[in-house]
C-alpha cells in the first residue's frame, strides 16, 4: 500500500513522488565517506557524525536545485497545502 502511495496524489505530481534520485545519491555519498576510511569509526557518534555532515552537505545543494517543470505542479501543491493546513474558523459554543 505505501508503496503506491503518490497515486492518491494527483497526477501532475506523480514523476515528483516516484523519484528516488535524491535518496540513491545520499547513500552513495555516504558509502564513498565510510569507504575511505576503510569502514573504521571510533565509537558509533562517529557513523552519526558522517550521517549528519553529508546530509547537511546534500541539503545545501538540493536547496539550490530546481526541478525541472516544477514551476507547473507548484500550483497544485499550494492548492493541496491551503486545503489541508490553512486555519480554519472555528465557532465555540458554551453551555451555560
């Protein structure tokens, strides 16, 4: 079922959803990080340190990346957002 998720998406949306790009080039990057050095952490906050820093360094690029034909789904993702997290007006009764 997860898997097949972004089909409740709208279509526009779905090339944007199914991508896993971004996710097989962070761990490739962190496979290139433990492979020079050889797989040899001093403690564990080390493997957590190396997963810290290459995603604060992917973050960075990906924040200056635009994808491609993004300007014409950007539309239908502020629709979707407004519905599901715009305040909505709520009237409180009281029972006196």
């Amino acid at each position: 079922g997860a898997l097949l998720r972004f089909y409740d998406y709208p279509q526009v949306l779905w090339p944007y959803l199914r991508s896993t790009n971004l996710m097989e080039r962070f761990i490739r990057e962190v496979r290139r990080g433990t492979k020079v050095r050889d797989h040899k952490f001093p403690k564990a906050e080390a493997v957590y340190k190396l997963l810290y820093l290459e995603s604060e360094r992917q973050e960075g690029r990906w924040a200056e990346r635009k994808l491609k034909g993004f300007s014409e789904v950007k539309e239908v993702l502020e629709k979707m957002f407004q519905e599901r997290y715009a305040p909505r007006t709520q009237t409180l009764t009281h029972n006196s």
